[in-house]
C-alpha cells in the first residue's frame, strides 16, 4: 500500500507526451540543467520509442529515478487488439486514464506503414454513415493520449510508422491546438521526422479552422469530407455540419492549396440511391471545375460505403462505383476509389464506433 508522501507525488506526475519539447525542457530544468541531457529524453521518448524510463540507459539511475517520479510515460491501456486476416490491419481499442475508450488502426504495406488515428472520445459531427458519429463526443483526447497511439502501435507491432492519417474518430479541427501541437512532433526531425506529405488531415469543413491551418503551412496533405453535391443531401449525411455551405468548404480547400502547395483531397462516401447517381457525379465534376478545383494537386477519393450496425444505407455495386468514377475521370479529375482495410474486423472507414 502507498504513504501519503509517494501518493502525493504519484498526484503530481504529469504526463510526458502531454509536453512540447520547449515545455519538458521548461518542466525538467530543476533537475537538468544541460542541453544534451533534455535531448536524450526527447531521443528516448520519441526516436527511440521507450516504454519506460528504465531503458533511458545513457542517464544517471538518479536521474532516471527522479524523472519517474515526476512524469507518466504511458497513460493509455490496449484493452483489445483485433488482426484482420484479409490483408493485416490491425484495430487497437485503448482505455484512457478516465476509463474511455477510442480507436486507432494500424496499416500495413510493403513501401510504408501507416496508423489512422483518433483525435476525439466520440465525434460531436455525426455523420449518418459513420460508427464514430453514433458514439456521444465526451472529450477531445490530449496531444499525449494522440501521439501515444502512434508510440504504442510501433511498440507493439515493432515496425516504423511513417505516414499518419487523422481520420479515426473524431473531427481533427475542432481539437485543433492539441492537432497541431502534434503535427509539430511529427514533422520534427529530431522527434518522429515524418515527411509532410505522408501526413492527412481530414475534416468535414470546419472553414475558418482550414484557413488557420492552412496559414500555419505545415504543408501536410488535407482532406475534405463533401459527400454530398447539395445542401440538402449534404445535412441528411452530415446532420452536425457547423453551417458551412459545400461552396464555403471548397473556397477553403482552394485556400489550402494555394497557401501550402500540398495536396488536397476530397472525401466522397458512396452510398448506393443516395448520393452515387450520375447526374450526381456530373454535379460534382461541375462543382470542382465552378471552384478551380480541376488540377493534379487534387484528388478525389471515393469511399463505397461500408457497413456499420443500425445504419439504414447500401454499399452501391461495382458498377456503378466505377460508372461514377469514369464520369469524373473523363472531367479531367483525378480520381481513387478507396480500398476498404480491415472490413473483417471494422476497422474500415466509418466503422470505428463500436
Ligand atoms: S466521418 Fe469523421 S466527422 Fe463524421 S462522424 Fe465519423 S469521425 Fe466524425
């Protein structure tokens, strides 16, 4: 059983992926007074991916004793790991501090392996053709409690991670400081040092949190959710869509694009009798074209919905996947049809809800 005095201390430890590198600089000083040192624990914690301040070998015991004392390296327990036999992506369920839950998936392939990751408990959006949209939104999740799927995935399926999609549940722009403070460690050659354009962001269209992304200019890759080519049909999918009309959506993926020079991409979940008809592909052609969208930097990604419990919607056939993606095609659009992953063990897009 703990005294007063190591559960005191055990109350005032905090959680090391909570911090910026500045900010554990700041937060260690007492303890630390040379440069080189704070840079070994950013290379223990980030590069070298620790589990514990054990391994932080090339530090005094002391030193490491005392850094236990004071901060959490790990906060986030796996309760369950399911491993899809199609094609090996794995879904990791983590339990919170304040015993949540949330998901993140683990994408394997051959030239890059990738994690879809969770910014929110819940998604207040609630889009009709998503799991994470069915869950109540109770929280944003922590820069930590982000970065920490990505850690604890490499730890556990031991291979690097080196491209990063924010498109698990959860909108990324309304957690947008924590997201951002994130995008920094990523992008940071002395953290994780992933490149730019193997980092998305997706967002249903949070317009003015776009722009301020956008003027940051990290250059990472953005993706908008249309999934609709009227506002009508649009509100039916995206009941919670913050008021902002699919021509102010694409005005600021228009911004994007010419103050990043990344690429943009923009979502389109196929749902069969609802949005996946050709007069639909047409008016979608016709929207990029009426906004300056038609150029190489972007791309559209079509989504063939995918099921998920109490949802009233169809997968549309092939056929028509592939009529709606020719009409776009002979628009001049570059366009992608998305492999559904990990379908056996919904881990696909939409389908990380429950
Ligand atoms: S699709 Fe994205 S924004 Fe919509 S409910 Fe799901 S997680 Fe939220």
């Amino acid at each position: 059983m703990m005294n007063c005095m190591q559960l005191s201390k055990q109350n005032r430890r905090k959680y090391i992926l909570d911090m910026t590198s500045a900010q554990l600089k700041t937060a260690v000083k007492s303890i630390i007074g040379q440069d080189y040192r704070i840079n070994q624990i950013i290379e223990w914690v980030y590069v070298k991916r620790a589990i514990s301040f054990e391994y932080f070998t090339n530090l005094p015991k002391e030193l490491r004793e005392q850094l236990s004392e004071r901060f959490f390296l790990r906060i986030l327990k796996t309760v369950k790991k399911e491993k899809s036999v199609i094609d090996g992506t794995t879904r990791y369920t983590f339990q919170t501090a304040d015993k949540k839950y949330f998901f993140a998936v683990f994408l394997p392939a051959k030239d890059k392996n990738s994690v879809c990751i969770s910014s929110q408990i819940g998604c207040p959006v609630m889009c009709a053709f998503c799991s994470s949209g069915k869950v109540k939104f109770t929280r944003n999740l922590s820069r930590g409690e982000i970065i920490e799927q990505i850690l604890q995935i490499e730890n556990d399926t031991k291979e690097k991670v080196s491209g990063v999609l924010f498109m698990g549940m959860g909108e990324p722009m309304l957690n947008f400081n924590n997201i951002t403070s994130v995008l920094d460690s990523l992008l940071s050659n002395k953290e994780f040092g992933i490149g730019k354009r193997h980092i998305t962001v997706s967002s249903v269209g949070i317009v003015p949190l776009i722009k301020r992304l956008a003027d940051g200019n990290s250059g990472i890759r953005l993706a908008i959710s249309i999934h609709a080519v009227d506002e009508k049909q649009r509100k039916k999918l995206i009941p919670n869509n913050f008021g902002f009309s699919i021509k102010d959506i694409l005005n600021a993926g228009k911004y994007y694009l010419k103050k990043t020079n990344s690429r943009l991409t923009i979502e389109y979940v196929l749902i069969k009798g609802i949005n996946n008809s050709a007069a639909d592909a047409h008016k979608l052609a016709r929207l990029l074209k009426q906004h300056n969208l038609l150029n190489p930097d972007v791309q559209v990604n079509l989504i063939p919905f995918n099921p998920i419990t109490d949802a009233q919607f169809q997968t549309p056939h092939q056929e028509s996947i592939q009529k709606f993606k020719n009409i776009l095609k002979l628009n001049g659009i570059t366009v992608n049809i998305r492999q559904a992953k990990g379908t056996d063990i919904n881990a696909a897009c939409g389908q990380l809800g429950h």
